[in-house]
C-alpha cells in the first residue's frame, strides 16, 4: 500500500501547531510552576524541537533533492522552501537555548523569554507550514511515483537513527486523533509502531 505521505505530513503539522499553542498558553498562564514542571515542559519542547529539525532535515536532504529530478519546474518553489527551513532552524536554535535556561531557573524573565522564542518561532514557522501544505506538497505528490515513495519511506525509517525517538515522535503524532485519523494514521505505520502507539492510547 503507498504510504500517504501528504497525509502524515499534514498530521505532523498539526501537532506542531497544536503543542506551539499549548506551550505559549502555559507560559502566559500566570502560575508558578515547581522545578520539575519547569523540567518537564522544556523536555518537551526539546522533543518538539527535535522532530521538527528531523522532519525538515529529512526535506532537505531526501525529498527536495528527488523532486528537483522529477520535477525541474518546481526549482524555485523548492528554493522558497529551503530558504524557509533555514530561518525555522535559526529559530529553532533560539528556542531550544530558552528551553534550556527555563528549565534552569525560576527567575520570571526565564518564561518570557521562552514564550517569546516560542512567539518568534511560530511566527516562522506557521506560515512555511501553511506554503507546503497548500502550494507545494499537492505538486510534490503529483510528481512522484509510488516507488519513489516507498524508498523515501525505507530512507526515512532508516535516517530516524533511533528506535526510541521514531516511536515517539508517532506516538505524539497520535496523540488527540479522532477515530478516522487513527484508522488512516494506522494504515501508514508498521505493526511495532502500531503496537507501540497502541500501548500509549
């Protein structure tokens, strides 16, 4: 079966756009959260931050290349994409060292400083997801073939580098999914997976 990849792409837009909002709306809250919240909090954004440079990396270095022999016409859309990844990777960077000084203190400038970086990554970040989805990926789809799907689905399982980071980073895509979602999203994945997210909901 072709794995539905502007599907799954889709999914993992949404749930970075999902867990961006979550983060900004606990560090506006006015609270004081307890070191291990603090810790906990910034380990997820670290985890989001990671799966978002993973998923960008695999672009640049996987599917743009192939799409650029398909499909030479879409040079200059691919360009727009690069140059976009680029700037989410320098916001990327600067989120990731907030999480980190957050998680370190709880001195009040430590969470404002990470709901702005938070702030300025989505202000990258959101509008690049939203150019893929409606402009590029329904070109990119067309231009590929079911099997250069399928190897850049082998190349993608392979480049994880990590059982435990793959498994997890599915598991949070799963996460809120309504039942048709997760009939699609179980159709896309191999049985460990699925056992794996199975055990999670």
């Amino acid at each position: 079966m072709r794995t539905d990849m502007e599907f799954m792409n889709r999914l993992f837009h949404a749930v970075l756009r999902r867990d961006l909002e979550r983060a900004i709306g606990s560090l506006t809250a006015s609270r004081h959260p307890s070191p291990a919240q603090r810790a906990a909090l910034a380990e997820h954004v670290g985890l989001v931050l990671d799966l978002l440079h993973h998923h960008h990396t695999g672009e640049d270095i996987g599917l743009w290349p192939l799409v650029r022999c398909r499909a030479p016409d879409l040079g200059s859309q691919l360009d727009m994409m690069e140059t976009e990844h680029a700037s989410v990777s320098g916001a990327i960077i600067s989120t990731r060292a907030a999480a980190r000084q957050y998680a370190a203190t709880a001195d009040p400038s430590a969470a404002h400083d990470l709901r702005q970086a938070l702030v300025e990554l989505s202000g990258v970040l959101l509008p690049h997801l939203e150019h893929e989805e409606t402009e590029v990926m329904p070109r990119v789809m067309r231009a590929l073939t079911d099997r250069d799907w399928s190897a850049l689905s082998r190349r993608e399982v392979r480049n994880w580098g990590s059982f435990v980071l793959a498994g997890t980073g599915l598991v949070w895509m799963a996460d809120g999914m309504n039942q048709t979602e997760r009939a699609r999203f179980n159709q896309q994945v191999s049985p460990t997976f699925r056992w794996l997210v199975d055990k999670r909901y």
